[in-house]
C-alpha cells in the first residue's frame, strides 16, 4: 500500500480522497495563499497546490504527497473566500446570467522517488439569471461563508441558481480533482 498524505485540512477533500483510500495521512500545510502581484487565478491554483505538497513532501519524502488548492475567477479577477453574507451576497448579484471558472490546481510529489507531478482541472459554472428570492434561499441556508467564492455546489438550494455545470471531474468543485490523482497513483499501486 501506498504511504499517502493530503496536504490539507479540509473535511471535503479527506472525504472524497476516502473513497478511493482508507488509509492516508492529513497534515495542514500553513502556507501564505496570499496571490501574488498580477498573478492569474489559475496560476495561483497551481502554485497553492505544488507548495502545499512541496512543504509536507520536504518532511515526510517517502510517502507520496497530495496537494491541492482550487481558485476562483470572476471577470479574469480572483475571488477569494467571501467570509460574510453580505460579500457573498455581493458576489451573487454579479454572478447572476454569468459564467464563474474554478480552477482546482493539483500536486503529487515523493521526494524519495523524485517525483513532482502537477496538473489542473478547469470547471465553469454557468448561473441562470436567477430571481432574488431563490439567491437569498441559497445565501441563508449557508451556515459557513468560507466556500471558494461563496458557492457550496452540494447544496440543494444551490442547484436553481445553475443552468450549468461544466467539468470533466465531479469533485474538481470541491478542490480535489480526484480523476488526476487515481490516474497518477495508479501507476504506484
């Protein structure tokens, strides 16, 4: 078996990695995810995930290492984590008949073996011009605003925004493009 770490403290992406793997490691990374000057969104996805599996793999160099991080563009501008109702509210306004792109930048490293492979899954949601009260349904039914950009796409209420949801891996979304790494891993198992 595969000695495996997420380099991440997120509950969603151990979730899905768990379907795959019973057996993994979870260590937070502590990054600065700060984007650079002019920096493109996906260019800081795919920075977040290489120095996130870089920083554990530097530590732990014989388990393989996955780091991932995913990025949201709105308008070419990156959107963060809006934090609270009203910045999420804000967002929605905007989002309303438009397209959002989520970048989910991902990384595999094993320093013991010199591997370092990076990749990156594009996924594009395409939001009707939806009415006022199905986006404030939506917004109240958040019980966190740490989301990428506010949008939690599990939800139920999420779905009557959506005319669209375009990607070639479900759980790209959530920030863990799980196609890339089972292709990537499979050669190691």
């Amino acid at each position: 078996m595969t000695k495996l770490i997420l380099a991440s403290s997120s509950i969603y992406r151990q979730k899905i990695l768990r379907k795959y793997y019973s057996e993994f490691k979870c260590i937070s990374p502590d990054i600065d995810e700060t984007p650079c000057l002019n920096e493109k969104p996906i260019n800081l996805a795919e920075r977040l995930s290489s120095t996130k599996a870089e920083k554990i793999a530097m530590e732990f160099t014989d388990h393989f290492v996955i780091g991932s991080d995913q990025v949201a563009s709105f308008d070419e501008q990156i959107l963060g984590k809006p934090g609270s109702y009203d910045n999420a509210l804000n967002n929605f306004k905007m989002f309303r008949g438009r397209s959002v792109f989520f970048y989910a930048g991902v990384s595999l490293r094993n320093e013991s073996l010199g591997i370092n492979r990076n990749g990156i899954e594009t996924t594009e949601i395409r939001f009707k011009d939806y009415s006022d009260e199905d986006m404030n349904n939506y917004l109240d039914s958040l019980d966190t605003f740490n989301t990428t950009a506010g949008v939690k796409s599990e939800s139920d209420l999420f779905k009557p925004l959506v005319d669209e949801i375009i990607s070639n891996d479900e759980y790209a979304i959530i920030g863990l493009p799980i196609n890339w790494i089972l292709d990537q891993l499979a050669e190691f198992d």
